[in-house]
C-alpha cells in the first residue's frame, strides 16, 4: 500500500509536470511573437507554469518517501506521454499516430516497472545515509559525475554550446543527486513525524544544501533547453538521461537492488526500454518551430495575397534601381 501511494503521487506529479513545461514553452512562443520583447520572467503565463512546476516537484518529493528511487524515477514517462497530449493544446500540435503507438508502450513499460520494481525498506535513518555517502562505490561514481559535469559546464561557458544534448546531460547529473538527497530527507522527516527524530543530524541539513541546489541548476539548464527548442523534444530526451541516471544513483546509493531476483531485474529493464522506445517514437520526426515574419508587414489588404518576399535582394545588379519594365510604364505615363 505504501509503493501503491508513492506510484499515484509519482504519476499525478509528472502529469503536472508536463502540463507546466508546456505552460512555459507557450510563454516564450507569445513573448517572441510580441513588437517588444521582454524577459520571460515578466510573463503571469511563465509563473503560472513555474507554479505548477513546484507543485508536481513537490508531489515527487513526497513519493521518494512512500517508493524507491528505481520505481518513482521511471514514471517520469507520464510527463512524456502528458506533453504528447497536451501539445496539442497549447501548442497547436496534430496527434500522429506515432504518438498513440509510443503511448502504448509507455504504458506497457509503466506496468512492468510497477510490477517488477525493488521491494526494499523505505525508512532511511541518518546513520545510514551517512553510511552510504562514505561507501566506495558512491564515491567513485561521484567523483566521475564533477569530472563529467566540469567538462560539459566547460563547454558550456567556454565555448558557448547550447546544444540539447550539453544541456539536458548536466540537468541529469544534477538530477541523480538530487533524487539522493530527496529520498534521505524525506524519509528523514517521515521518520521524525514517527516519533524518531532525525533532524538533529548535520546529514539532514546537508542533504537539505545540495537538493536545494542542485534544483535550482536543473531549472536554469532546463529552462534554457525549453527555450530554445521544442517541448515535445526536450521532454522524452529529459526523461531517458533523468532515468538512467536516478537509477544508477538509486542502485549505487541506496543498493536498491541489492537482494532482487535475476527475473525481476531483467524485467524491470525491459520495461525501462520499452518506456525509453516509447518516447522516441514520440519524439521522432519532430520539428522545431520557426516564426515567419514577413521582411514588410502589408497589413490584411482584402483580395491581396502575399507569395514571396518583398525585400529586394541586395546581391542583385539592379538593387536600389528600378527595373527596366517599370521604367518603361513610367516614361509612358
């Protein structure tokens, strides 16, 4: 009954989840249609989806307390196969039939991900934290994610790359520590709300440090991913780099799987590939947007239609003269 919670509260938060990055795509695609161009932050639509973007974190929050980190993690793919519907909202998107068939592996994949996911204690005390965070194996993995993280950050600032990919991998490093430090501190405080006290730990506080954090740089870099290209991009190729690596943080961390039978594992991954087929079949052949402003506004002339542009090329010979039939009709007249 506990996972069972933590299952609906993971799903019901990544639905609003996907509702808000849609909110926020819609948002920039007003402000650059706009004469005068003004921060997104000044935008009510851009907060409305920030809103809702804290609300669904803070469902998520609260099922890494109830569920693990491999079953709550996975179910990011509501939000995949959300933005795929809801798209066609905000965005004025056409529902193709790709769509319906990468949802239905999804939710294939959802079903054994729920199914097939570690059963494991979800009361994680202080002291264990603190175990794991001195456990060999954790620490190597931290140590490869800063030098991974430093050479995408370096490319980032240096070398001004903005592509979705840079982008979207250090939102899923910063990602696999936050899930860490959300699961302790949540089972932290559901186990001070017990009536044993947990919050008297300097482990508390620091997990506290680095989920705040490491949140706030995964807004920044997925905010600029959301600006500068397509939702229904952004969000399946957020999902599968968000999954592996909560996962492989959950396995290395937490040792979720740890006692899992050799069936259950195997399932458990195939149900991550079929949710991983899912979002790209969804996200396959999709186009960027490109506004289309034409180089002269001739306003709305009733029975005037405008096929071509009316800048003259500035390579041609006759640039900033008229042509000769032109010239023609006007000596006439």
């Amino acid at each position: 009954q506990t996972q069972l919670l933590g299952v609906l509260l993971a799903a019901a938060s990544n639905f609003l989840i996907s509702v808000s990055l849609n909110i926020q795509k819609c948002a920039h695609l007003r402000l650059v249609c706009q004469g005068e161009q003004k921060p997104y932050y000044m935008s009510k639509l851009w907060w409305c989806g920030i809103a809702l973007l804290g609300l669904g974190e803070v469902g998520n929050f609260t099922a890494y307390g109830f569920a693990p980190i491999d079953l709550v993690a996975p179910l990011g793919c509501v939000s995949v196969i959300g933005s795929a519907f809801i798209s066609v909202f905000f965005l004025k998107k056409t529902m193709r039939t790709a769509d319906i068939l990468g949802g239905t592996l999804t939710i294939t994949g959802i079903y054994l991900l729920v199914t097939f996911a570690p059963n494991v204690p979800q009361e994680i005390t202080a002291r264990q934290v603190q175990n794991y965070l001195v456990n060999w194996p954790f620490l190597v993995y931290s140590i490869l994610e800063i030098i991974i993280f430093c050479i995408l950050l370096y490319f980032y600032k240096r070398k001004a790359v903005k592509h979705i990919m840079v982008l979207l991998m250090m939102v899923a490093l910063l990602a696999s520590l936050t899930v860490i430090a959300v699961k302790a501190v949540s089972s932290m405080i559901a186990l001070s709300v017990k009536g044993k006290m947990q919050l008297t730990y300097s482990v508390f506080y620091i997990m506290i440090v680095l989920m705040a954090a490491s949140c706030a740089f995964q807004i920044k870099f997925l905010n600029q991913a959301m600006h500068l290209y397509e939702a229904t991009a952004v969000i399946p190729i957020n999902f599968v780099f968000f999954t592996t690596s909560a996962t492989i943080s959950g396995v290395i961390f937490y040792q979720e799987f740890q006692s899992a039978a050799l069936l259950n594992v195997f399932m458990f991954l195939f149900g991550c590939l079929l949710s991983f087929l899912g979002v790209i079949i969804i996200a396959r052949n999709k186009k960027e947007e490109h506004l289309q402003i034409p180089f002269i506004d001739c306003g709305h002339i009733p029975g005037q239609k405008l096929t071509g542009k009316i800048q003259p090329d500035s390579r041609s010979s006759c640039y900033g003269t008229l042509n000769k039939e032109d010239d023609l009709v006007k000596r006439q007249s």
